[in-house]
C-alpha cells in the first residue's frame, strides 16, 4: 500500500471513529453562541440561557398556578394564565435571582362527570386534586433536579390553594437534605386586600355579580387588550366594571402594573418572612 494510500486510509478510520455531534444531546457546557433575551419566563429562553441566569445566581424558580374557567361574558377563559404574566413577571424582576416556569393552566375547577363548578361552563378544563398535586410535585422535582434552591409556589384562583400547600409540605419534608425548599406564599392570592387598597386609591367598586372587577380587567389589560375585550366593548359601550370606567384604555392597563407591583410586593414580603422562618 502506497504512502497516500496509508494517509487516506487512516483519515477514514479517525472519520469513522469520531462520534458525529448530536443534535438532541449537545454539550451542556457548550458556549452560548449569541447573547441572552432580558425574559424571565423560563420557556420563552434557550436552555443556555437558563442555564447561564442559573450560574449568574438565578436560583429561584416560581410555580404559579392559574386555571382555565368561565370568567363572564368579557374576559377570555386563561383569566388567572393572563394575569400571572403581569404578576410573576413583577415578582421575578423585584427578587432580582429568580426565574417563572411556565405557567400551570389545568387545576382544579369542578367535577368533571356530572359537572359541577366551573365545569358547569363551556371552555372550562378541569383535572382532579390528585392529578393536580401530581404535576406541581413533578414541576418541582424537575426544578430541583436543574439546581434550583428555592421554588416559589403562588395561586392566582382559591381552588388551587389547598393542594399547592399540601405538596410543599409534603416536598420540604422529602427533601430534608437542605438542597432545595420549597415556599408556599398564601399571601399572594389576598384579592380583599387589593381591593381595600384600590379604595385608597379612589377607586371603589359595587359588584355586579360577575366572575370579573377591575383589578382583574387591569391587570389583563397590562398584559392583552384582546384579552378583556376592550374593542369590543368600547364599541358597545361596555367598557365598565362593578361601576368603574375603564376608558381611556391606557390608563386601566397602567393600574394593572401598579397592581401586579403592589402585589408583588405583598409576596415579597411574605416569601422573605418565611425563608426567615425556615433558615
């Protein structure tokens, strides 16, 4: 065999032997190629993103829960999903080392054969406690198996309440080994507070008996007009709430971040006293 021949030869058995890259399993150490969005929302980054906020010292992880329900004749059925963009957004940019996961749409919201509840109402998606308590734990546990210290558990609807304290309690007492905790902040879902501080604020309501007020309409407006259904109604002329005006349309969607910060706030400093409780 010739000398070239030998050359070649060998190229093709060092060709043959190199693993091809794959495509499914990259390098988890592999450079981030172009730089990072400024989200907090976990599923909206790359997994080097989250990888690189992770070693930047991003070590909280918010679960929030919202539901998928009849929510009256103005405001789309992911109300609580809506809402939980203006707020888990306000929390994760306050704490400054914490990230959202996605969003929990399917919870509790009525028995599902024979209806009852929620379930009573075309658009509703319900699942069973059980089922419900099964998916936090398994967010959780895939969040604790990426590095995350601390997760923080909130519910946007009274339903979802009982079984996200349930698994913290059951999760912090299976992982006694300090490498993660979980946090369950019941202060977050404290509706009558917000609207003792709208009172405050000027802003007084006189329900209508509708599964809506205002500060729900404004946070969903901060986030999508389309959601509460504000051309719709402007045209005709049905752009109120509990007696509250909600044009011009621009100032409603302002209140929703001043009330997606204020209980923001109410959070933080609930989740601050119980990692001083717990540490």
């Amino acid at each position: 065999m010739t000398r070239p021949t030998l050359v070649l030869a060998a190229l093709a058995f060092v060709a043959f032997q190199a693993p091809a890259p794959d495509p499914i399993r990259p390098d988890p150490d592999a450079p981030r190629p172009i730089p990072a969005r400024g989200t907090v929302f976990l599923e909206d980054m790359t997994w080097m993103e989250v990888r690189d906020a992770m070693r930047a010292g991003k070590l909280t992880a918010i679960v929030a829960t919202g539901g998928i329900e009849q929510n009256g004749p103005y405001l789309v059925a992911g109300k609580h999903n809506v809402v939980l963009r203006a707020t888990t957004e306000a929390i994760a940019r306050k704490l400054g080392d914490a990230l959202v996961a996605p969003i929990v749409p399917f919870v509790p919201e009525g028995d599902i054969d024979p209806p009852t509840l929620h379930m009573k109402y075309p658009s509703t998606i319900s699942v069973t406690e059980g089922t419900y308590r099964t998916l936090l734990a398994e967010i959780c546990a895939c969040l604790r198996s990426h590095g995350f210290r601390r997760i923080v558990l909130i519910g946007d609807s009274g339903g979802n309440q009982e079984g996200m304290e349930a698994v913290a309690g059951d999760l912090n007492a299976k992982w006694s080994d300090g490498k993660t905790r979980i946090y369950y902040i019941k202060e977050y879902y404290n509706y009558p507070d917000v609207a003792k501080w709208l009172e405050t604020q000027g802003i007084r309501q006189t329900p209508e008996g509708l599964h809506d007020d205002f500060a729900i309409t404004a946070q969903m407006a901060a986030v999508d007009l389309n959601s509460v259904r504000a051309e719709e109604r402007i045209k005709a002329g049905k752009f109120r709430i509990n007696g509250v005006d909600l044009a011009p349309v621009a100032k409603t969607a302002a209140w929703g971040r001043k009330i997606a910060d204020y209980r923001a706030e109410a959070t933080i400093a609930a989740l601050r006293r119980a990692m001083g409780e717990s540490n």
